[in-house]
C-alpha cells in the first residue's frame, strides 16, 4: 500500500491495488483489504482510532471482515482536544 | 456546624470534582496536562476529528490523557444536524471510551447557540440506543425539562456563547433551570474568569464545563487553579446558605448604650 502523497511504489511490487479516498486524500490500497489491514498499514491498527466507509460508521468488531471498493471513502477518525 | 458535600453523580460514577475541562485551545498539549492537573478535574472532554496521515508520529492528545485518571467525554461539537451528531456519537462508542457523549447540535455558527429542537430529537435517539446524554443546549428552562423528559442524564445550559468570556448572562434561568430538572445541571460555555465559576456555583448548578477561560488565559496553570479555587469556594457558599438581599441596612453592631 502507498502512504497518502508519499510517492512511494506500492510495497512487494506490482499487486493489484484499489483506489480509495482516505481522510480526503487519493490512495492506493491493496486488492481485497480490510479495513483492520489499511490501519495496519497505516500504522493505526493498535491506536484508538474508529472507521467511517462512506459515510456510515464501521463497528470495531467488523474491521477484518470489511472490504475495502473501488472508490470507497474512508475516513480515519480519532480523539483531539476539544471543549 | 461543617458542610460535608456529596459527589457529583453522572450516570453510575461518581465524582469529587465539579468542574469538567476541555481539552481544546491550548498553545501545547504540555500546558494542557498541566492545567487539567491543576483544575482538580476528572472529566475531559475531547472531540472527534479526522487522524492526521502525514503526522509523522507525532504525539496525540491521548498520549497526553491518562484515561485512567480522567473520564474521556467526547463532544459532537460542529454539528448542525442531528444525523451527525448521532454518527458522531457511534464513532465514539467505537473507540471504547465508555457510554457517555457530551451532545451539542448547533444551530448558528456565529453564536454556537444550540438547534434545541435537532437537540431533543438527538437526545430521545442516543438516549434509547443506551448512550449517557450530557445535553448542551440554552438557559430555556422548558427547553431544560424537555431535554430531561427526553432522556438526558445531565443538562447543560450555557452561561453565555461558547468562548465569549461572558459569564452567566441570564442568573435568573440558571436558576429557573434547576428548579425544573431533577437531573444534574452543569453550566457549560461562555465562563471568563474564576468569579463567573463562583457565581454559577453560588446559584446552585451542579458543575460547570469550561475549556477557552482556561486554555487561553495567560497563564492557563494558573488560572486552572484558580478556577479550582472558585468552584470550590462557590460550591461552599451555596451549601452554608447566604444572608438574603436588603434593601436596606442592618447594623452588625448593637446600639449604642452609654
């Protein structure tokens, strides 16, 4: 997977990638990905993080089963300071 | 005699400290740790926002809050519908924090004033789903009731527009607003500087949320303390019970016998 305007080659060569928008950004996903594998190649998987897929919220308890698409948009959302 | 006050009860934990502090605005997360130490708070409130991808491993907020000393109470603050305060509400039960949400649906952006209306409906739908409401809404005290009959554990009536400094504006509804809940009445928004703590203490409410009176003061440790201070010495004047107004004076002395 490459990392949002890293310009990186995606890792392990020429697997098949999808296109997504992550937190409002192109990205390049790996075929067939879950979303617990997009925040583990994010480095998010051990954070407190929570998932919108196209703007619908993703339970926690299905982030291995749930597949990334083809265009889907993603959004990775955590806790900032706030009042 | 020597006034003993309970804690303040949120849903089934109790509390020692009644000021609950934002998290927000603060020029560093280490002025922020140290002010919240400083507040004596136990409940920080915090907001949900997109990760930062090309953070670099930059430190968080949460690297900066002990969950295991402070309640974590996310807020679903800019939202202007209740569609979206409710997804935020979902998103916060996902990061596993616990059941609470401070809820606020706006409806004017210049002010931040509450959309009471989006407000309730939000409220009876999270308060079902199991979620413990803490209700930000004006100092209406119909709307105060509403929002109680609606399900919300805690209602919060602003004092003033979030981040104006203004203090409590309308003592009178304040007052009027804890008449008519029999839920915890915590002031939230628009407290300036420790005398406006006092005074929302002295009237009666149960807490007081506050983040930009202490997160852009000058010295925000040392006004975190104070504001501790100023709870604490409102709180206290509120349980002794203090004299009634005069018109009029009474002398504290006798009269004169010689």
């Amino acid at each position: 997977m490459t990392r949002p305007g890293s310009g990186a080659v995606p890792i392990g060569g020429e697997s098949p990638t999808v296109k997504i928008t992550l937190n409002g950004e192109d990205y390049e996903a790996e075929e067939g990905a879950s979303v617990r594998d997009l925040l583990e190649a994010l480095d998010l998987a051990r954070q407190r993080v929570a998932v919108l897929m196209d703007g619908e919220v993703v339970r926690k308890a299905h982030f291995r089963e749930v597949r990334l698409e083809p265009e889907s948009k993603i959004d990775v959302i955590h806790m900032v300071g706030g009042g | 005699m020597n006034i003993e006050d309970k804690p303040l009860r949120i849903g089934n934990r109790e509390y020692r400290s009644r000021l609950l502090v934002g998290t927000g605005k603060y020029e560093s997360f280490e002025v922020m740790e140290k002010a919240l130490r400083e507040s004596g708070t136990e409940i920080v409130t915090v907001a949900l926002r997109r990760v930062d991808l090309s953070g670099k491993g930059e430190k968080t907020l949460l690297d900066h809050i002990d969950p295991a000393r402070y309640t974590i109470l996310p807020n679903t603050a800019g939202c202007y519908t209740r569609e979206d305060a409710v997804k935020i509400a979902h998103l916060a039960r996902e990061l596993e924090i616990g059941d609470l949400i401070k809820l606020e649906v706006i409806g004017d952006e210049r002010t931040l004033l509450p959309d009471v209306a989006a407000t309730l409906d939000a409220t009876k739908q999270l308060a079902d789903e199991g979620f413990t409401v803490l209700a930000y809404t004006n100092d209406d005290p119909v709307a105060a009731k509403q929002l109680e009959d609606a399900g919300a554990t805690v209602v919060m009536p602003a004092g003033a527009p979030i981040g104006s400094g203004l203090g409590i504006l309308n003592r009178n509804n304040i007052r009027l607003c804890l008449e008519a809940l029999s839920v915890p009445c915590i002031v939230d928004a628009g407290v300036g500087t420790a005398s406006d703590v006092t005074v929302a203490f002295e009237l009666g409410v149960d807490g007081v949320l506050l983040n930009t009176a202490i997160a852009q003061a000058k010295d925000p440790i040392t006004m975190a303390r104070a504001m501790k201070q100023a709870a604490a010495s409102g709180r206290l004047a509120y349980l002794a019970g203090r004299i009634e107004k005069k018109r009029y004076a009474t002398a504290s002395s006798p009269i004169v016998d010689f």
